[in-house]
C-alpha cells in the first residue's frame, strides 16, 4: 500500500473509531457489533443526505443540462488497479466490504486516481443475502457460491427481512467517502435488483440458463412473489441507509435480467422492481435502474420509474434511448473490452457514444458492463479525460467541441 493510502486509511479508522467511541460511551452498549451503532454515527456527523446535490452527475441523472457530459465507471475499485491489488494482499474481499475504512480507502483511492465525475462505494451486491440467513463464500475459479441455496416454500419461509440494519457497515463507508469528499464529488450507493439476487439465491451461485429460479417463477409463482418481497423489503431499507449517510444516487444492478423473455419480465419482475424504484424515490435521490443483455426489455424497464437506465453496449446508445422515449436519462454504454484497444479505437467508439447522445440533457457515460481485471489502468484514466474534454460545451452555446486527435497523457483533473 502506498503510502498516502495507508495515511488516508488511519484518518478513516481514526474517525470510525472516535464516533464509535461517542455512541457506545452515550448508550452504554460497548458490546454492540459496530453496525449496530449507524444511526447514531450519522448523526454525530449532522449529515444532510445527499453530499453533491449540485454536482454534474446528480443533475444528469435528472435530465438537467450539464456544461459537459459526467463519467464514471462501474467496478471502478477492482483488481486492474495496484492500489487495490495491494489492499487484497492483506484482506479477502468481504474483509475490505466489511470495515468501513478500507472500503472508504479503495473507493476514493479509484475515483480519485480516474479523475471520475462520481464515486461508487465498494462492495458486494450479495451481502443482504447473509442478513437474510444466507450465507455465501467466494470460491476461486467460481465466484460466489450461496452454501444452501433457497428452493422451497419453507426456505423462503425462514428468510429474514429483520436484520438489514446489520449491514450498516455499507452506509459507514459511505460516510466516510462523503465526508471525505465533501460537495467536491456525488457518492452512489447500490444494491442488487430482486429478480438477481432471487437466482443467486436459488441457483446457488453463477447459472448459464437459470433453470431452477425459472422452475420457481413458473411452477410456484406464489413463492416466487414471497421471495421478490422479502428482497424488495431488505435492500429498500439497506439503500435508504445509503442515502442517510450521504449517497446522492442508488443503482440497482440486475445483471442477470437478460436472461429473461418482455412476458416474463413483465409477469414475474417489473412489479417488484417498480415496488423498490418507488421505495428508494422516497429517499429523493435519483435511481439508475441497469441490467445487461437487457435491449428488449428496455420499454419495460423505464416502467419502473427509475431516473436512469443503464444501457449496456450491446445496443446502440441512440437506438437505446429512443425506445425509452427519450423519457428518462441513460447511462452508458461502451463494450468494457475496448478498453483493452488500442487508444485510436477506444477514442472513435468513445466520440460516437458521445456523438450519438447528441448533447441532450441526461446522458452520463460508462461502460456496458464493469471494468475487467488486467484492464490498462491508463486507458481507463484516458476515457475519463477524454470524455470530460471532448463533451465540453463552449461558453458561448451548446453542443459537442471537437476533440484532439492526440492521446491525452495520464494525471489528475477535476472539474
């Protein structure tokens, strides 16, 4: 670890401990497991929700016109960058997801070597699976693995939807990132939708066809519902804690929403989506609904009433955006794999993205999916550049400026 992270990492430890030192001297409840004492924590800090309400990214997310076009990246803290490989020499994945200071570490270590117009806080889009009672490891070669997947009526029975304040590490971390980076950068928080999170939960992990989620939507749609429910009631609360800690956005992230057919999205899913979409607005901080391999399924998903939609590059963002009805403001969409180019291509596929968005208020760019490991870091931080520089608008009027046909060098900027 360099050494402005691990100074950076003890200004965050300090400030979790000194807080948690004030709640549990004021409740007398040293005992508590940490995520017990949040609430209080918020307050200690007179947070006011959102930390960037004026940022370029919020007022995007809105439709609002921005002097340039915002950009960040999904999976933005991950194993491409060495400053996040020398933090996983030390801590597993869910030690980093589970000690506010060293998710804060990583998520501003990233957005602030990017240059990026948001910071998402790190962590996994499993972890309301563990309050809920179960379980799950990672495996190496396979990812995430649920130890006794959910398939029957009495499975489901069981599953809490109590325990969601026990994963207030997560709004800990935002915080900290919030505090950290005042009004100068928008924090986004994040959860997994239900229909996901439901096929994690009953495939047991990863799942090339979905067989047994798809058996419980058709043969028991009733437990299906039960089960969209619970996750519905679990991750609204988990979010709105996000939000209270200073998150000025959520994205639902339904990875797995592709896999389905527009009846059967709109049947077995778009209500419990729209149930969370609904539950988050409540918070007033815009949602960016996302899924990938979703092209179809994109008239149904602005249904939900989600500020944003994520577009993932298998559409083009125009084609995208029109069958949306240029309703809702978009998010996207350039092939995570382009990255690995060479820069003359990554700069043309980035111009048309931009040239295909035209200008028009509410679009924020990123790519259709998460950064992949062995990406080159400085291509990343050169989209970032290029994006911010080639979407500015003149003083004098509107639209795109034309860009260089250099490659930007590497370095820092902020808008």
């Amino acid at each position: 670890m360099r050494p402005a992270q691990a100074a950076r990492l003890n200004v965050f430890d300090r400030i979790s401990e000194f807080y948690r030192g004030l709640w549990t001297a004021g409740l007398g409840r040293a005992e508590r497991p940490l995520h017990t004492h949040t609430s209080t924590f918020q307050k200690c800090y007179s947070w006011q929700f959102m930390s960037a309400p004026n940022s370029i990214f919020v007022r995007a997310c809105k439709s609002q016109p921005v002097e340039r076009t915002p950009v960040w990246f999904m999976r933005q803290a991950g194993r491409y960058m060495p400053e996040y490989r020398a933090v996983r020499k030390q801590h597993s994945l869910l030690e980093i997801c589970k000690k506010p200071s060293l998710a804060a570490e990583v998520t501003v270590t990233a957005a602030e070597a990017l240059g990026v117009d948001a910071a998402i806080i790190f962590a996994d889009l499993l972890l309301p699976l563990e309050v809920m009672g179960l379980p799950f490891h990672f495996s190496a070669g396979k990812g995430p693995v649920i130890e006794k997947p959910i398939r029957t009526k009495e499975g489901i029975s069981n599953l809490r939807t109590d325990r969601a304040a026990e994963l207030g590490y997560v709004s800990e971390a935002v915080g900290l990132v919030a505090k950290h980076f005042g009004d100068r950068l928008p924090v986004i928080g994040f959860c997994g939708a239900p229909f996901t999170l439901a096929s994690y939960m009953i495939e047991g992990g990863g799942s090339r066809n979905y067989v047994h989620a798809k058996k419980m939507m058709y043969n028991s749609p009733a437990q299906w519902d039960e089960l969209m429910r619970k996750l519905v009631a679990v991750t609204a609360e988990y979010s709105a804690a996000q939000v209270r800690a200073g998150a000025d956005a959520i994205q639902v992230f339904d990875s797995w929403v592709g896999c389905l057919s527009v009846e059967d999205y709109r049947r077995y899913v778009l209500a419990h989506v729209t149930d969370l979409v609904k539950r988050l607005q409540k918070s007033n901080v815009p949602v960016i609904y996302f899924g990938t391999d979703s092209a179809t399924l994109l008239p149904a998903m602005k249904e939900t009433g989600a500020e944003v939609i994520g577009l993932d590059w298998r559409i083009p963002l125009d084609d995208g955006w029109r069958s949306l009805g240029h309703g809702c403001a978009v998010q996207g969409n350039l092939d995570p794999v382009l990255l690995f180019a060479e820069w003359k291509e990554i700069k043309s596929r980035a111009e048309d993205i931009l040239r295909r968005a035209g200008g028009r208020p509410g679009h924020i760019f990123n790519l259709g999916h998460g950064i992949l490991p062995q990406t080159p870091v400085e291509n990343v931080k050169n989209l970032a550049r290029f994006v911010q520089e080639h979407s500015a608008k003149p003083a004098s009027g509107s639209g795109l400026r034309a860009s260089a046909g250099a490659q930007p060098k590497a370095g820092r900027r902020r808008s």
